[in-house]
C-alpha cells in the first residue's frame, strides 16, 4: 500500500512538475514586437504583456528565436465582458519563411459575450497541408477572462500535447500515413489578438463591437523551452539540455480523456460534411460522433489564417 502510494506521488509529482519548473523567460529576453505599435506594451516587470485591439488595429509579438520541438507556454488572461469577433491566438508557425508547405501549430480564444461558455480551437497544420483542418473546438472548466491561466504546446518528433493549466487537453501522434502533415520543420512562437468578425463568434453572427475597446489580452510567465535553429544555416541545432518532456504519462491521459468527454465541442474527425472519409489519423468512437452531432455545422477560420492576419496588420 506505502509503495503504491509512493509510486502515485512520483508520477503525480512528474506531471505537475513537467511544466512549473521551467525558466521563466523575461520577454526580451524571449521575443520581440510583430505589429500594433503602442497596443502592445510590456509591463514594467519585463514579464509581461498587454495586447490590445481597438478600432486602428490589433497587436502581436513573436520569438526571437526559431525552434525545432519543445515545450512553450504562456500564462493568458482573456479580456473581458462582451469580446465577440475579438481573437486571440497563441500559436507557432513558419509562413513567414515557407508561404507554399508552412507548419503550424495553435491556440485560438473565439471572443465570447459574458455568460455564455467560452470556446477555445486548437489546430495544426503540415507543410502547407491547410486544406486538411484538423480543427478541436472545447469549453473550459473555468472563465478565462477572470483569471491567468496556462496554454501550453509540447511538440516532439512524434507527437504534439496541448496542454491547458497542466491538464492535457489533445494529444496528436504522428502516423505515417499523416505523411508532411504533421508539423516538422522549425517555427516561431507567436501571440496575437486581431478582429475576426468574420467568422469567430457563433460563426459571425456576434462581431467585434467598439464600444468596449480596448480589448486588452494579458501575457506572462513565458518558457520557452526548445532546441532553437540557426534561421542561416537550419541543420544547426541547438537543445536545451534539460528538454525531458517527451510523452503523456497515464495519469494525464485519464484526465485528458475525461475533459474530452466533457468539455469537447467539435473534433473535425466527426465533420461528415467536411471529410466524407476522417483523415486517416482519426480514431472515431461512435458514442463520441452521436454527442458532437449536436454541435454541428460550425464556422471555421480561413486556412491558415493566423499568419496571413499576422502579416496583414503588420504591412498596414
Ligand atoms: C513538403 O512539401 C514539399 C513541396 O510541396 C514537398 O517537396 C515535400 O516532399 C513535402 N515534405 C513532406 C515531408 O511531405
């Protein structure tokens, strides 16, 4: 019984640990400004961020550095009250270096009108693959605009974990038949908010309303915690030597599978009208297909949309 105990607190001690022991990088340190001018500020502790959107533009920031694999993270809190149409992304990429076959990786917060459920998307895209979304949508099991909390993304060769406050929220493993799909040449870090009317909030039918701008997006507590390329010469590769993290422990995929059951909205593995045929990594479970049913159809973004907003603002 001692022993079994003493197992469970090891493992329990490995996955809380997994994330909170990590430098902290000051954002200097860690990134540099991307567009918006004054409507990003960093606060006076060097550690954190405002972004905001109000009606001349939206804001951004990205790393310094590229990465090949890692685990990054950021504490976010949201903004508040009515935020429809209003996205803020955390999320990787490298449009700007591959325009055709980019990757991608990402946290998207949809805008939300106070006391409804918040909605967040995760997705992933492989050398230019946007025309196989592989779009998640969840709830939270708390606001995110009353507190900080911590996003997370752990990318390895073989897999990708989104993590949210320590809880694995979706695990992506690389197969082989996913082929150039799964995210594999280096990225960049970045965090935006931007005004996606469009499409974001009840597919559009909710957009960025003024009134209460500005819309302001808090960041800290940034680890960035991978092997960085040199952007010249992208053989070489450069690791943190503590880079431990590389799978999902069975304690956390209880829990993952547990929020999945409860919090998941749309998975585009049960998108019939999209993929008359489920990408070839989906794994589909007929009680989970019978409850995502209700939430059909939804509004996606454009594919890829992130960067090129990114862009958009920033030439403007
Ligand atoms: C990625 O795309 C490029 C150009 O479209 C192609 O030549 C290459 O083979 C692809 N890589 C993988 C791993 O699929």
């Amino acid at each position: 019984m001692d022993y079994l105990l003493l197992i469970l607190g090891f493992v329990f001690a490995l996955a809380s640990g997994s994330s909170t022991t990590l430098p902290i990088s000051s954002f200097d340190e860690g990134f540099s400004h991307l567009f918006g001018d004054n409507n990003m500020q960093v606060l006076k502790d060097g550690k954190s961020v405002h972004l905001s959107l109000d009606q001349r533009t939206g804001s951004g920031f990205l790393s310094h550095d590229l990465y090949l694999h890692g685990f990054f993270s950021a504490s976010i809190k949201l903004p508040a009250y009515y935020t429809a149409g209003v996205v803020v992304a955390f999320y990787m990429s490298n449009g700007d270096m591959y325009e055709k076959n980019h990757d991608e990786i990402d946290f998207e917060f949809l805008g939300n009108i106070k006391g409804k459920e918040w909605k967040i998307q995760t997705n992933v895209y492989g050398n230019g693959s946007t025309n196989v979304g592989r779009e998640e949508r969840y709830s939270l099991w708390f606001d995110p605009s009353n507190d900080f909390h911590q996003y997370s993304i752990l990318w390895t060769q073989d897999h990708i974990i989104f993590y949210v406050d320590n809880v694995a929220i979706r695990e992506i493993k690389r197969t082989e038949s996913m082929g150039g799909d799964f995210p594999s040449k280096p990225m960049t870090l970045y965090a935006t908010i931007w005004d996606a009317s469009e499409w974001a909030t009840n597919g559009g039918k909710y957009k960025v309303n003024y009134k209460y701008a500005p819309y302001v997006a808090e960041f800290s507590n940034f680890v960035l915690h991978g092997c960085t390329v040199d952007p010249i010469d992208l053989m070489s590769l450069q690791c943190d030597p503590e880079t431990s993290i590389d799978s999902i422990i069975p304690m956390e995929r209880i829990k993952m599978e547990s929020f999945r059951k409860n919090h998941m909205k749309y998975s585009y593995c049960h998108d019939k009208k999209r993929y008359t045929t489920p990408p070839s990594e989906c794994v589909v479970d007929s009680k989970e297909a019978k409850w995502l049913k209700n939430f059909n159809p939804i509004t996606l973004g454009d594919s890829g949309h992130l960067h090129h907003h990114g862009k958009r603002h920033h030439q403007s």
